[in-house]
C-alpha cells in the first residue's frame, strides 16, 4: 500500500512538472510572437531542445 501511494505522489509531481512547463512555454511563445515570428520559432525551438535534455534526467534522478 505504502508503495502505490509515494509511486502515486511521483506521478502528481511529473504532471505538475509537465503542466508548469507546458504553461511556462505558452507565456514563452506568447512573448515571442509579440517580439516577432522568427525570433520566437528559434526560442520555441531552444526551449525544446532544453526541455528534451533536461527532462530525462530529471525522471533518472528520481
């Protein structure tokens, strides 16, 4: 029982991790379209990249 419920609490903290990542690129790609469409399309894609290199690691830490 003990191990389904901290597997569980694992669980809501990678959604939340996602869901603050998914609403921080939003505001990110928001603030880029303002400044312009090229620019943002090069910060959409670096934010990406960084999210894709930082995220594996942050699941093989856990």
């Amino acid at each position: 029982m003990r191990k389904s419920k901290s597997f569980l609490f694992l669980v809501v903290i990678l959604v939340t991790l996602a869901l603050s990542k998914v609403v921080l690129l939003g505001v990110v790609t928001r603030m880029s379209l303002q400044c312009g469409m090229v620019t943002g399309q090069i910060q959409i894609g670096t934010i990406l990249h960084t999210i894709l290199e930082i995220y594996p690691m942050v699941i093989f830490k856990v």
